[in-house]
C-alpha cells in the first residue's frame, strides 16, 4: 500500500514489506482512515498501524468565543495555521453552502457558533465553516425545543437581536433584559438606537465613536433606520440566542453603562436623561 512506502520515506518504518503484511494479515490495511497525522521515530510499526485506522489526525484546539465577526474568526484561524483568511471570508460566502443550510441571506454573518473546537489540519474553510454552522443548528434546535418562543421574531431576526445583545452586554443577568428593551422598542416602533450596530457599519472603525458616526446613513445605523439591521453583526452564543428568544418580562425602554460592565434601565426619558448625567456625564 502507498502509506507504506511514505512512512519509509519518512523514516518512520524500516520495512514496508513487513508493514504491508502486518495490515493484511490484521485486515486493518482496509480500514486506514485518511487525514494529516503526527508520528515520531520512536513508534512501533503497529502503534502507527493503530493511529491510522482509528483516525486519530492532527487535530488543533481553537477558541472561539461570543460576539466575534466572520473577519474576525477568519484571523484566528489563520494565526491556528488554519488556512487564509481570504479562503475562511470567502467561503461563508458561498451561495452553495448557504443554501446547503437553508440559510436566505448573502453570508453567515450570525451563524457560525462560538465555541471551542477541535479542527483537523489541513481541514479546509469549507468544512470548518459547516462544523460551526452545523453547532449553531443543533444548539439553536435545543433552545426551541426548550419551551415555546415568547419572542414575535423570526429565526433570522432572533440571531440578528442576539448579535446586537452579545455586543451590547457580557453580563448573563442583563441579556433577558437588555433583550427585553429591544423587543419593547420594535414592538412600539422606537429606533433601537445601538451603538454596537452602528460601528459594524462603519469601514475600518478607530474605536472611538462620534456624533457624526451616529449622524452617518448606513444599513446599520439604528440611530436612523427602523427596526433592525439588514444582518447580524457578529456571530451570537447559546446565552445570547436564548436571551433574544426569551426576553425577561420588563417594561423597560431604555439603558444606559454604569461604566462598571452593568447597565441602568429606564422606562421613561426623564429617568434615563437623569441616569445619562449621573453615569454619562457625571453632573453629579
């Protein structure tokens, strides 16, 4: 067999012959399971024997973690030695793979679950891109199995609202509620007014937004269109997921930083143009 001969090319069997044999005779010679494996010198002919028919490959640990855009996750890829970015962005893009999943959108901006996962080298964008997207479905499946959806939305407003809430909020206490605001802002037709939405819009952002960035027409801009934007603006986790379908039961409208990774909520403007001064402008 060709295996054989590379791992005598490799030096890491002395006697192909001897090795062709020991796959016939175990019958495991039909069983090797192709993929990039790690091998050293020091290793018996059968131990290596056994890696290949077991499929135990090269395998990378990746973290992805709740909130990061296709761009984003596409770079720590490439740092993993995980192919090109390029390759990765393209790929997300593709109107087959998008359609595979019955997805109805131009990329899978949203849909590409952050998680920790265990990524053969050598894998390309294409597979890697469906192990996330498949992770997404099965998790997002769970959540609607949970209990029946208290949210009005659609599966793709849902992971659009729980881009926006990952983005706005790190703390698991606020995500019930910060989803609720939301949901209370659309369902009586008050802009959403999201800073995190505007900045996707918004071509190699500084990280210091303005009045004018809030100013600027884009698709994202929740300063200045209705409803939500045309896409997800990152890629949301199972908390986020949950929150927007399951908003807490609040009439809040409003909510502004404390600067300590919490929020304030209002129900009305003059509550929230009061915490706005304390925590914003510290009038006192």
């Amino acid at each position: 067999m060709a295996v054989a001969e590379l791992l005598t090319e490799r030096r890491l069997i002395s006697n192909p012959l001897y090795f062709r044999l020991m796959g016939q005779w175990s019958g495991k010679d039909q069983k090797i399971k192709p993929g990039l494996y790690v091998f050293h010198t020091a290793m018996r002919p059968m131990e290596i024997l056994d890696m290949l028919v077991l499929g135990k490959i090269s395998q990378k640990e990746v973290i992805i973690r709740e909130g990061l855009s296709v761009r984003e996750i596409a770079k720590i890829l490439y740092q993993a030695g995980l192919g090109s970015e390029q390759d990765f962005r393209t790929a997300a893009s593709d109107p087959i793979i998008l359609h595979e999943f019955g997805i109805g959108a131009e990329s899978l901006e949203g849909y590409l679950f952050p998680d920790t996962y265990f990524i053969a080298e050598g894998a390309s964008s294409e597979d890697i891109i469906k192990q996330m997207v498949g992770r997404f479905k099965s998790r997002f499946n769970a959540l609607v199995e949970k209990k029946e959806i208290s949210s009005e939305l659609s599966q793709r407003e849902i992971v659009i609202l729980a881009s926006i809430i990952d983005k706005e909020t790190s703390s698991g206490d606020e995500r019930p509620i910060i989803s609720a605001v939301f949901h209370n802002r659309l369902r009586q037709g008050i802009r959403l007014q999201s800073d995190p939405t505007v900045i996707f819009g918004i071509p190699n952002f500084n990280g210091n937004i303005t009045r004018k960035n809030l100013m600027t027409p884009s698709p994202y801009n929740t300063y200045l269109i209705p409803g939500l934007p045309p896409g997800p603006i990152g890629n949301p986790g199972e908390a986020a997921l949950s929150a927007a379908m399951f908003p807490a039961e609040v009439d809040y409208i409003y909510f502004v930083s404390k600067n300590n990774g919490t929020h304030y909520f209002s129900k009305t403007l003059e509550e929230h143009n009061n915490a706005v001064n304390k925590y914003q402008r510290k009038l006192f």
